[in-house]
C-alpha cells in the first residue's frame, strides 16, 4: 500500500450505522461439521500446511454503558488437522492479547474423522505471559485441546473485550499463525442515539470483499485465502508486511490529501501556540542560557543540554509516584512553557513545546511538526487520518531550511532523531500554509 507498503489503499468501506441496541452481543454456537470437511485430505491454501483454518468469523460490536464504551469480539474458527505436524500445532492454542483487554468465554473441541465429539473442559485454559524477539512481553491464553489427530476437525470459540475508553480507533488482524481460508468480520457500530459519527473499515495490505449487510444488522467483509504469518529477520514492522483493518469512526468520507492535512496544520498550530507563550522569568532563563551562543545551532543546542539537566520524564528513571502526583495537568487546556518547567516533569511533547517556547525567546523561529512512527507504519500524506501522526517533534529554522528536533530523545545528540523518526514526511504546522517536510 502506497509506496513501500504493499498493495494499493482500497477505498474505505462505510458502515450504515444499526439503530439496534448494542447491548445484546450476537451468540455464536457450533455450525455443524458437513461431510466434506470430515473427508477433506489436503490444504487449500497452502498445499505444505499440517493444519489449515476452514473458516475464521470474528463478530464485532461497540457497546456504550453509562460513561464507558466497550468493544466486543467474539471468534469462533475451524481448523482442520492434516498430518501429524499439524497435530502438533492445533493441540495447544495460544490466544495472545495486549494490555486492557480480556478473553473469556474460551471454549473448544475436537471432531473426529468418525464424527465423535470430544470437548474440552474449562479448567484447561489458563494464563500466562510470553517473552517475544526484542523482550516484549504479552499476555497468553493457552489451552490444550483434547482428542487431536490427523483427520480431525478442531474448533474454538472466545471473546475478546477491549475496555480501551477510546474506541475511535481500533486495529483488527486479517492473518493468524496458520492459513485461513476465509475469514470473515461482522461489525456493528454503536447505535444512533449515542453518536452521529459513523464507523468505516480501512484494510491494509490486503483487498477484502465489498461491506454486505447481514440479516441480523451487521455488516461483513471477507478475506479469503490467507497465508500463515511468519516472522522473518529484520522485516518492516507487522503493520507493514500483514494483512489487517482499522475500526475508525468519523463524520466525512473522502478527503483531499492537501486540504486535510491544511487544516490539520493549522488546527495544531492554533492549539499549541498558547502553550508557547513564555513569561519574563523564563524569557531571563533562556537569556543566561544562551549567552555566549555564537550561532543559532549553538543556542539550540544550548537549550537542550539546559532541558536535559533540569526536566524529566514521567516515566524516566527515578521519578516517583510522589513526584508525579505534585504534577497538576489541566483537564481543559495544555499546560504552558513555564508551568512545564517550573514542575520539571513533562510528556515528550510538552517538553518538545517547551524547548520550541525557549527558542521562541531566543529569537528562533519555531514550529511544532507533527511525525509518524515508522516503527509502526510506512506512511504517506495520501493517508488522512491525524491518527497516523502520533508524536510531536519541534522545528526550528537555522538558515534557509527547518531542522527537527526532540528533547525527549535524551541519548542521542542534539538534532538527531530516534530511528523511527528519520527519514519520514513530518507535517511543519503554520498559521496560514502547513506542509510536509
């Protein structure tokens, strides 16, 4: 998808919003096995599989109680074992989730050739964390599901609860440890009477069916034919190279690249100017700073190495839940310069506004600019969405030509960003003509 992602962008798929209550989640029971599936003797997908998903259904349903929103996933697959290798994967399922969500509701059985039914019973499913490549630990449900051989049927069911407050955006995954042969989401966004906005469906690296509307109000799109996904060494990061969808509600439908992302740059240029402002006590700061500066780069290096000794991190070393707790944020505004400075603790970005307030007084001219994380995604302008642009870096002028700068990232010298902050297109924000530089 656009440049170094694979594939093209499809356009984005609208959901009419269901006026149903998202109250009552949609209850999934076994399908029957059919003689076919009983008799099936090799993959589809990939004819070297041990063990292949017949299908993967995913239902998705936004619920809103009270103050809180969650989102629900129940799934429920089909596998079908082939060989002994496949015995071997499809006897233990690892069911891997991040922080603020949950699996319950885990149920399984086997299906044997002779069509014997053989569950699985609730005490074999427990919890554990697993430790992936770069010590990234995550949570694990794991289970072992009983009666498993080559020939055999193996289906489970769970549901997923995502408690994150913030259901604007959410990622779905297209692509599992084994191949699939077709999955299918069903999704159904909160009801009228709790939001206008309605819920669209952007695939990434993949071109999933058009949205169809179901008899029982939701909407589906299928993907079929999907390999397994295999880790390979020093790959793009998994946005990147595996199929998936981002959930992601809004008001408007298509946009222009060069109006959206101007209105964007000028929105941010509006919201942060305030927090620019600098009182005379920190303009004399800044003066001591600076003095004996021979050059612009002199004064903002200056400036960092005086934000490096005397601001930290919340989450630096050594800070204390004490010391956080001093720290009042404003629910309504953000915080300026000097309150930043005066408590020593900030987000990178507020100290990335600090820094910019200090050049300011310095006789800099300064713009925030706001940067993707190439860690996570390759992105281009053509994706309209702020949503990609996660972090806030300050551009400072030095001749003829803006140069970035972020004080958080404290290891690294001053005009060097992190790695996945080089070499992407940043949004220099303005009050008149925003740009990518």
């Amino acid at each position: 998808m656009l440049g170094l992602i694979r594939g093209c962008l499809p356009p984005v798929f609208l959901l009419a919003t269901c006026c149903a209550s998202a109250q009552n989640a949609v209850n999934i029971s076994w399908d029957p096995v059919t003689d076919a599936e009983r008799q099936m003797r090799t993959p589809v997908v990939d004819k070297d599989a041990g063990v292949e998903a017949l299908f993967w259904r995913v239902y998705v349903e936004d619920q809103f109680n009270g103050q809180d929103t969650r989102r629900i996933l129940k799934h429920y697959l089909r596998l079908k074992v082939f060989d002994e290798k496949g015995k071997e994967k499809a006897a233990t399922i690892d069911i891997e989730f991040p922080a603020k969500t949950s699996i319950f509701d885990v149920t399984a059985r086997t299906v044997k050739a002779d069509g014997t039914i053989v569950d699985m019973k609730r005490d074999a499913v427990y919890q554990r964390d697993l430790v992936r490549a770069g010590g990234r630990k995550i949570q694990v449900k794991s289970f072992a599901v009983p009666g498993v051989e080559p020939g055999a049927i193996v289906e489970y069911r769970y549901t997923e609860g995502r408690d994150n407050p913030n259901l604007f955006y959410s990622r779905v995954q297209l692509q599992r440890e084994y191949p699939v042969q077709k999955v299918t989401y069903f999704v159904k966004p909160l009801a009228r009477e709790y939001t206008s906005y309605r819920m669209s469906v952007w695939p990434f690296n993949c071109k999933p069916s058009p949205m169809k509307l179901e008899n029982n109000g939701y909407d589906s799109f299928t993907l079929e034919n999907v390999p397994a996904f295999q880790e390979e060494p020093l790959m793009l990061a998994e946005a990147n190279v595996r199929p998936w969808a981002l959930l992601f509600y809004r008001q408007d439908d298509k946009r222009d690249p060069d109006k959206y992302w101007g209105e964007v740059g000028r929105k941010y240029y509006d919201r942060l100017k305030q927090s620019l402002k600098v009182d005379n006590e920190l303009k004399q700061t800044v003066a001591e700073v600076v003095s004996g500066s021979k050059s612009d780069e002199e004064k903002v290096s200056a400036l960092i190495r005086y934000l490096w000794k005397h601001t930290r991190g919340f989450s630096d070393p050594g800070v204390t839940d004490a010391e956080r707790a001093q720290v009042k944020m404003p629910k309504d505004r953000t915080r300026t310069a000097a309150e930043v400075l005066k408590s020593g603790l900030g987000t990178p970005d507020e100290r990335n506004l600090l820094f910019a307030a200090m050049a300011a007084a310095a006789g800099l001219e300064t713009r925030p600019a706001l940067l993707p994380n190439r860690q996570d995604i390759l992105f281009n302008p053509r994706m309209t969405d702020e949503y990609f642009l996660d972090s806030v870096d300050m551009a400072v002028k030095i001749g003829d030509a803006w140069k970035l700068y972020d004080v958080s990232a404290r290891n690294l010298p001053p005009g060097m960003l992190s790695w996945p902050e080089e070499g992407v297109p940043a949004l220099l924000t303005d009050p008149k003509k925003p740009s990518f530089i």
